[in-house]
C-alpha cells in the first residue's frame, strides 16, 4: 500500500488540503490549512477535490456549516433548523432577493449566526416542533425597525401575528396604515385574519387612521390573549401594549 502521508491536494472550493493519515484508499485524514481536520475521507474524494471545508462561506457569500453536532439533512430532507437558517441567510445577503423586497435592503444577519452551528443551537432551545410547526422566525416585534437577525432580536411568533407587523409603506400611497382614498373622503380598513375588515368612510385622514388604530389595537390584544402560555412572556407583553402610529 502505498504511503500518501503528507501529500497536498486543492479542492474544488480553492483551499489546500494536506493527507495526514492514510489507512487505505477508503479512510483518510487531511487537514486544511487552518487547522480544520476532516476523518473517513476516500481519497478518490480527495483526488477529485471533492472535500469541503466547514468555513466555507458557500451560503449567499456568508454562511457556513461550521464544526459541531448539527447537520443539515438526513435522508436527504433538510432540517427544519437549516431551512430557517438558509432563508434568514438569503434574506440578509441575496441581492435578487433584496431588489424584489426592498424592506430588506439594509437587513444582515449577526456574525455569529454566520455559523450554522450557532444558530441551530439557538433554534433548538427557542422552537417547539409541538406547536410551532408553521410559526415564522421574526426580528421585528422584540426590537422595533430592527436590521439585524441576531438572538438579541428574533423570536418564533404564528404567522397571523407576523403579517400584522409587516411592512408596507412600499406598496402603498403617502397614507398611512389602512387608510385608503374613497372619493373626496377616506376608506378605513384592515386584515383580520385572511380576510379584509371594513370598518367604514370618513371626512379626514386623522380619523380614519384613528379607527384603524382602535380596531387594529383592540385585534392584536386579542391574538395575544389567543396565543398566551405559547408565544414568548415578552412578546405577549408586547402585543398587549402595542400602539399602532401614524408614522408606521
């Protein structure tokens, strides 16, 4: 058997790696040249430059697998942690993605959740697969206007309370929330549930924002009450007390 120790390959990524054990064609060890050691490689893998390195930013330019317990996949389906994971990474760093949603244009994702280790620890303490199966990762109720993904900001939350905190202001007029142009005078409405609420046709902007605000308060306090024991002590203090603003 021919000896392979010390023999110095490029992979596909651009990164040097050298042999430092050799068992057989099927079981190598190589180590990259930041000292990350990868076990059980064959070396036709090798040949082929077919070895990845766990640091490599190969999500959207950031994101990376890191070196830890959590894969993945496994059976060939993605875990849920890194398909929450691999969307939060686009979001931050697709400029495809940001051209099609400008509210995303200046959002990023904190340096440490760049390693997926890190974030899939974070997911695994914060998400319920009992209940929260369809439940939205969320970076706008902790921490107002927030740009930035990080465990300081983000919380799961259902998705009927994350669609009443999206932005809009890009698909709408120089109105505020809910209000709409109705003739000479103005329509007020908003979304309960799937559905359009109308609540009625006023003189001014000012009131008909205002009857939005006390319909659309009067609702959140309710999905907080509907959610309560499920959704984060803060969030449900958050909901309870919020005030929606002219300006939003």
């Amino acid at each position: 058997m021919k000896n392979r120790v010390g023999e110095k390959h490029i992979t596909n990524e651009g990164y040097e790696i050298e042999i430092i054990e050799y068992f057989g064609c099927n079981n190598c060890t190589v180590r990259f040249q930041n000292g990350v050691k990868i076990y059980n490689i064959l070396f036709n893998c090798i040949k082929r430059g077919k070895v990845r390195n766990p640091y490599h930013p190969s999500i959207h330019g950031k994101g990376y697998l890191g070196e830890g317990e959590y894969k993945c996949m496994k059976g060939g389906k993605l875990y849920k942690s890194y398909s929450v994971w691999a969307s939060m990474i686009q979001r931050g760093y697709d400029k495809g993605y940001k051209k099609k949603r400008p509210t995303y244009s200046d959002v990023i994702v904190c340096d440490e959740w760049h390693n997926f280790q890190n974030f899939a620890e974070w997911f695994c303490k914060n998400y319920n697969s009992n209940f929260m199966k369809d439940w939205d990762l969320d970076k706008d109720i902790l921490c107002s206007d927030c740009k930035i993904y990080s465990p300081e900001t983000c919380c799961f939350i259902p998705k009927e309370i994350n669609v009443l905190f999206r932005n809009t202001k890009s698909k709408r007029s120089d109105l505020p929330v809910g209000v709409v142009r109705h003739g000479k005078r103005f329509r007020a409405c908003i979304g309960i549930g799937s559905k359009p609420c109308h609540i009625g046709v006023y003189g001014s902007i000012s009131e008909a924002f205002y009857a939005v605000k006390v319909v659309k308060e009067d609702y959140i306090k309710k999905l907080a009450d509907k959610w309560e024991g499920q959704i984060d002590v803060k969030v449900y203090k958050i909901l309870y007390n919020y005030e929606i603003k002219i300006t939003d």
